[in-house]
C-alpha cells in the first residue's frame, strides 16, 4: 500500500513538472486571438479571489485551490466546504461548491496530501434569439459547467505540487458539447526563514489543459490559462493584524496577457478589506470586498463594477472548516 502511494505521488510530481515547462515556455507563444469557447472558465471562482483581482495563484490554500492553483490544497490540514454565488448581470446565475479532504502521508517524499471535489457552473434564463435579417427565431437557453477532481500535496522545503482533471460541458438551445481538461500547479514557500516559513510565496497553474470542443461539426480551443506570481504577508509577533499584497501575471489564449493585483488587511482574525485590480479587459478593472471570520467559519462579499452599461457583479462565499 505504501508503494502504491508513493507511485501516485510521483506520478503526480511528474505530471505537474510538465505542466509547468508547458506552461512556460508553450502555453505563452499559442496566439492570443485563436477563438475559444467555455468562457465562463475565465470568470473565476470565489469571492476572495474575486476581491484580491484573482491575484491567488500563489497564496490560496483553501477549497478553491481546485479551480485556481491544486498545489495549494496541500495546505489544507482539515476537511473544508466551500460555497460560492454569484449575482450578476443579463440574469446570470453563477455557482460553485468545492469539498476537501486530507488524505495523509501521500506525496513523492512522503509529504502530506489532499484532495479534492468541486462543481462549477453557469446558466441564464431563456434568450431571444434572432437570424442575420434580426428576425425572431425563438427564445433558447444556455448553461455550462465544469466537475473537476483535484489532488495536491508537500513535496519538500516548502513546495507544494498539484493536479486536476474536469468535465466540461456547454449547452446552447438543442446543441451541446462536451470535453475534458486538466490542470497543474506548483507553490513554494521557502522554509529558509525558520519555523514560520518566509513572508513570501510563490506560485504558477496552468488551467484548461486539453483538447478542443465540438458543436456541430465547428471545433473551438479552450481557453488555456497559465498564471503566476507572488504574495507577501506581513504579521508581526503577538499580533492578530496582518497585511497582503499579491502581484501575478495571466496569459489566456484568446486574451492576451494581464497585471494581476490584490491587497488585503486582516483585523484582529475577525474582519478583512480587499481591493483588486486587473488589466487587459475592457468591461472591468477595480474590485472591493469584505470578509468576516469566525471560528472555522469564513464569509466574504466581493463587489465588481462593470462599464458600458452591462451592471455590477456581487460574489458571495462561505467556507465552513469541517
């Protein structure tokens, strides 16, 4: 059993030493403008990320590691449930779920692991559909979704590797499509520090790894996302206050490349303030938030204006310590 664990966790070490090199030396010269579909796997999860301008690749250690970076789920030292909802414009509904379990001693180097399950998904209420004349055809619908699986865990001196697998599938009116796609992630925390590790983290994910999409007979990419950068997190001795500050660069094949940045102030481990900022989109920049702890329990409320007309967006997150 023990050599059973010990392959799994080399084999995942393996996949996500890969996953790395392809994100960074392949992923980036895939032409920005090749058309992609799914794009809801764009929009992110989680009102924290959304707050801190999805500046968490190198720093989240919680559920939503599944989505954003599965290197970080080795962090996680008890069962979690995450639950996310999102308010949005044109009648959007957005939700995601995502659980965690540690599993134990399960990595290369007999570091401790976790997995975990999540649920991502989108739809809208009927739409009005209408030909190139702009004459009615009838209302459709449409909605999507992603079911991922993910596993991640400690390697040594403070890095921490990861993978996933998904399901996708997208609906339009009568027509579907279906296909998969897998993820990897790396963070490291240097232990050079002491007991306390080092006030910086690093981290890098590649997402939406895999092959195109078919609705009819036309093929489209998925939006293959590679995101990296830094964290710093200042507490100082005897004090429940802390400050972070996140810098991240995101490439996505159809968008180009982006600034991430986020900044948080935590008070007295019962009350926080976020502010995010992206470039790269012309609908949305700035972000704000709040969140409140209590015990195992964390609340975060995530606001995001929207130009050209298009309304504002507010995410909701709870995370429960099981």
């Amino acid at each position: 059993m023990q050599s059973l664990k010990r392959s799994i966790g080399w084999a995942a070490a393996l996949a996500a030493v890969v996953g790395v090199v392809f994100g960074l030396v392949i992923a980036p010269a895939v032409p920005a403008g090749a058309a992609t579909g799914v794009a809801f796997l764009k929009s992110g999860v989680d009102a924290r990320a959304a707050l801190l301008g999805h500046a968490v690749t190198s720093s989240v250690d919680d559920a939503s590691a599944c989505f954003w970076n599965p290197a970080g789920l080795a962090a996680a030292g008890r069962p979690e449930l995450l639950l996310t909802h999102t308010e949005s414009f044109a009648d959007l509904r957005h939700e995601y779920f995502a659980v965690t379990q540690p599993l134990g001693e399960l990595g290369p180097l007999g570091g401790a692991a976790t997995a975990g399950l999540s649920f991502n998904g989108i739809w809208t209420d009927n739409l009005e559909g209408y030909d190139e004349a702009a004459n009615p055809t009838g209302s459709f619908g449409y909605s999507a979704y992603e079911a991922a699986v993910a596993l991640g865990s400690e390697v040594r001196w403070g890095l921490t590797i990861g993978g996933s697998l998904s399901y996708l599938r997208e609906d339009i009116g009568n027509y579907s499509a279906t296909g998969w796609t897998g993820g990897v992630g790396v963070q490291w925390k240097p232990e050079v520090w002491g007991a306390g590790g080092a006030p910086v983290s690093l981290g890098l994910a590649v997402r939406n790894i895999g092959p195109g999409m078919t609705y009819i007979s036309e093929e489209f990419e998925l939006p293959l996302t590679v995101q990296g950068g830094v964290t710093w997190t200042h507490r100082r001795p005897g004090r429940a206050n802390s400050v972070r500050i996140a810098a991240e660069v995101r490439h996505v094949r159809d968008e180009g490349s982006a600034f991430l940045a986020g900044a948080e102030y935590g008070f007295l481990d019962l009350l926080s303030l976020g502010l995010g900022y992206q470039t790269a989109h012309d609908t949305r920049d700035l972000s704000v938030g709040l969140g409140a702890h209590r015990g195992g329990f964390d609340l975060h409320w995530a606001y995001v204006p929207f130009s050209e007309d298009l309304g504002d967006e507010h995410r909701f997150s709870l995370r429960v310590g099981l």
